[in-house]
C-alpha cells in the first residue's frame, strides 16, 4: 500500500535546542497535514499544506512542502517541554484518504 | 461543543468474546473515520463514513471486523470473536464533510483495547 515515511523515529533533545521531522513519500502528493499526539492522547491537527514550496508557521513550528510535493518537515525552533509528544503527518497520496506517517517521537529534557 | 465522543475507555476481554466499540461524531461533521494505532504498525485507517455510507473499508483487517453507521450521531465497531493480536487503541475521528482528504479530522479520546 502507500506508505509515507517519517524520520527520525525517535529524538531526544535538551529543552532549548531545535527539532526538525521529514516526511517522504515515493509519491506526488495533493496535500499534507501534520498532527500532534500527546503522551497518552489523541492526534490533535496543526496545519496543512497545499501549495509546492509552501512555509507556514505557528509561532515556534515552521512547516515546510517541499517544491516536489513528495516531502515536508516540520522544524521547532528552541523546543519547550510542552513540545513532548509524537509528530505525523497525514498525506494525501491520491486514494480520496489520508496515509498517516509513522510518525517521530520527540521527548524533551529541561 | 463536546468534541468526538468514544465509549468504553478502557475494554479488557477475553478472547474469543465480541467487542463493540462506540463513537458520538461531532455534531455536523459528515465524515466519520475509524483509526487503530500500535506500536509495530503506526496509526491505520480501518473504514470511513460519508453520510452514514461506508465509502473506503480497505483497511479493515478481517472479516472479523465490521461497522456500522446507523445515523448521522453515532456509529460502531465490532469485532467477533477477539483475539489478542486485536489489541490496541482506536480511535474515532470526524470531519465537516468537505473532502476526506483536506478537511481537518477531530479524534476522539479512544478506546484502549485489551485481549487477553
């Protein structure tokens, strides 16, 4: 099936120090969306992106599509500890569905 | 509003008995999607919903697994009989109905599954 990858897995950083997640597919994608999941929680939705080469960003997060439309990353600038939890995203791969990532575990240490 | 509700929390069962998990959309949302997540395989799409017609249920793992949408505010999973390779957390979204792809899905709490 379609499948779209996230790397790295896991990280582990000092609070203070930036993230960055990268979601691949082998395929053109129409749309991406990314989400969150707190320990314990549920996905709770960020942003989406549309547009080839697309920014967006909420105050710490930076989103990127890449120009392709086969990538994207979500890049935290000076993490915090509420910055806890698992990063996905969600992409469109052409199915009229969603194919969540595998999605990257971000753990922060203060 | 009250967000999507999910119902049980928590299910530990035995297995071999029939499960059924249930779950209250939001109000308005057209779409209705169930999820399950592990460790091994990430988050999976089991089936979805348009106006209570099931539209996509590629993703449903067996023939032990079945949905139902009887109405626009609520809607079942059931799986008969369990096993414990089914446990797992899943998890309830909706969304507006504008497209199944690009408009935001809100997740319920889940259900946390155990077969034992």
């Amino acid at each position: 099936g379609q499948q779209v990858m996230q790397i790295p897995q896991y990280q582990h950083v000092q609070e203070g120090e930036d993230f960055t997640t990268y979601c691949n597919s082998s395929t053109t994608l129409s749309n991406i969306q990314w989400y969150k999941q707190r320990p314990g929680g549920h996905p709770v939705f960020l942003i989406q992106l549309v547009k080839s080469g697309e920014v967006k960003k909420q105050k710490r997060l930076t989103f990127q599509f890449g120009e392709a439309k086969k990538n994207s990353s979500l890049h935290i600038t000076a993490t915090q500890t509420t910055d806890v939890g698992t990063y996905f995203c969600a992409a469109n791969t052409g199915f009229q569905k969603l194919v969540f990532g595998t999605g990257t575990r971000l753990l922060v240490s203060p | 509003d009250a967000g999507v509700i999910q119902s049980p929390r928590h299910e530990v069962t035995e297995m071999g008995q029939e499960v059924t998990l249930r779950c209250k959309p939001i109000s308005g949302h057209d779409y209705l999607f169930w999820y399950r997540q592990t460790m091994m395989r990430g988050l999976e799409l089991l089936i979805y919903f348009n106006n209570n017609v099931p539209i996509d249920d590629s993703g449903m793992p067996e023939d032990r697994f079945s949905a139902k949408m009887p109405n626009a505010s609520f809607s079942t999973l059931k799986i008969q009989p369990s096993e414990p390779r089914d446990s797992a957390v899943y998890f309830c979204a909706s969304s507006l109905g504008g497209s199944p792809t690009t408009d935001t899905q809100y997740f319920g709490p889940g259900t946390r599954l155990t077969v034992l």
